[in-house]
C-alpha cells in the first residue's frame, strides 16, 4: 500500500487532499503542527525515515500575508525552511515532493497571465518566503512537483465563507475591485495533485481554476449563488490598505499542465457552485 505523508492537514487543501483519496488503497499519513513541526529539520528526517513514505505533500504554509510582514522570521521558518527540510528527506527514502506555492511569487504588474516561465518579484515577505520554499525544494528534492495556485478556498476560513458572514449580517460589504485573479477551489487543486502525484511528469506547475475576476466581482457571485442579498461596493486598493502589498494582477496560465497532461480546472464561477451546492 502506498504511503502518503500530508503535512498541514487541518488546513483547506489537506482536507480536501484526503477526500480525493478516499476509498483508494493508500494510506495516508497526516500530520500538523502538533505531530510534526516541519521547520525542526532533525524531527523531520527522524519521523520521514520512520514512516517511510513515497510521497510528500506539503499544504503547510503561513499564510496570513499581512502578518507575515511582521513576522519575517516565522514565515521564513515554515514557508522556506519548512520545504527544505521535507525535501532532504524526501531525498533520503527516495519519496517524490509536491510542494504548494503561490501567485505572490508575481508583482502584478503583467497584464496577461503568468505562464511557468515568466520573471518572478514577489512584493512581500510572504511571495519572498514562498519564492525561496520553491528554491529549496528545487535544490534539495530529486523529484518534486511544485504547483503555484492563487485565491484558494475549501472547507474552513476562508475569503468565500468571510463574505457570506459579512453579507448575511451587514447586508453591504466593501471589496476591492482593482486587484484580478482566479478563485480556485481546494477540491480541484487536490484533484490536480491526484492527477501528477502517481506519475514522473515532475517540475514547475501553475494550478489555478480558469477564468479570472476581482475580489469585488468574486463577493457578488458568491452572494448571487448563494441567494444572499447584500451589496457589494466596488473599493480601491488605496481606499482599503493593508501592511502588505498585494499584486494588482496575479492570474496564472496552466501552461505545463495543459501541455503535458490531459487535466483541465474548471471556470471559477462553476467551481464555485459547486462549493457552496
């Protein structure tokens, strides 16, 4: 039987990671932070040599973008030392990696999709320490799989299920509009990994939904499928600051996936029915 480790578990792709493989002849092996802290290289190597899995898959991440800033170090730790570690000893038994990273990686300031070989600037400690996670996995990982996605959303918190509260409670919310991306559901993305994970198609990889969108065109078709009656009001970025900077444009083209397997994501407005059907 095939052993799959999955580090952040509880978060929105590790669930969704272990409903796609349900009912198959695999076991999985899922850890967080309380059963295996990925920045800690030692324990790392001890636990992976113990278990002896043949796939990693690494949803662990810092993902708040804003605390990231100030918090420099930590993200550093999980989002760059946390996949190094998991590559060395993805190495050591000779597992496959696949590590998940970000759009952030991109200024935003390309007016046509990122494809896998565009020019990367990340703008903050987040995009710079997901930059790095991908470097080291590149570095120390024979065979990896580094997929970037962008405005994810599954089961738990998240931007979808913010915006429903919001709306149901306040009946108007305020969103930017000039920020344009693809909202990709987590299902999808682990349908992409249960996809690559079995072959030797590695490398780098965009796995994003199709289509894109603001995050102001996003909250109303959240509302609309959802039958909330709520308004939404169409806000810049400068209106609404945050401690980080966001890129004004981060769509991804799945180009290595189109080219190289015969999996399509969804358009993003039919994902997201899905997700909230």
């Amino acid at each position: 039987m095939k052993k799959i480790l999955v580090t952040g578990c509880n978060g929105q792709l590790g669930r969704a990671i272990n409903k796609v493989y349900e009912g198959e002849d695999v076991q999985l092996i899922n850890t967080d932070v309380a059963e295996l802290d990925i920045t800690n290289v030692d324990q790392v190597i001890s636990f992976v040599l113990e278990h002896r899995p043949e796939v990693i898959i690494n949803c662990a991440a810092h993902t708040n973008v804003n605390a990231c800033e100030t918090q420099w170090d930590l993200a550093y730790k999980i989002n760059a030392i946390g996949p190094r570690n998991l590559s060395i000893a993805a190495t050591k038994v000779g597992a496959k990696m696949i590590h998940v990273s970000t759009d952030y990686v991109f200024d935003g300031t390309n007016t046509e999709p990122y494809n896998e070989f565009s020019p990367v600037a990340p703008l903050g400690a987040y995009g710079k320490t997901k930059l790095e996670g991908e470097e080291f996995v590149k570095k120390f990982s024979d065979k990896y799989f580094i997929i970037r996605t962008a405005w994810l959303y599954g089961e738990g918190k998240n931007f979808v299920q913010t915006m429903l509260t919001l709306g149901k409670e306040k009946g108007e919310v305020s969103v930017v509009c000039d920020q344009i991306g693809s909202p990709t559901s987590a299902k999808s993305l682990a349908e992409m990994i249960h996809v690559l994970e079995p072959t030797e198609n590695y490398g780098l990889f965009h796995g994003t939904c199709e289509g894109y969108c603001s995050w102001a065109d996003f909250t109303e078709k959240i509302f609309e499928y959802a039958g909330v009656d709520a308004k939404v009001n169409h806000i810049t970025t400068d209106q609404y600051p945050t401690p980080a900077k966001r890129p004004a444009y981060s769509v991804l083209d799945n180009y290595m996936l189109k080219l190289t397997t015969d999996f399509t994501f969804p358009q993003w407005e039919d994902a997201l029915k899905e997700y909230l059907a």
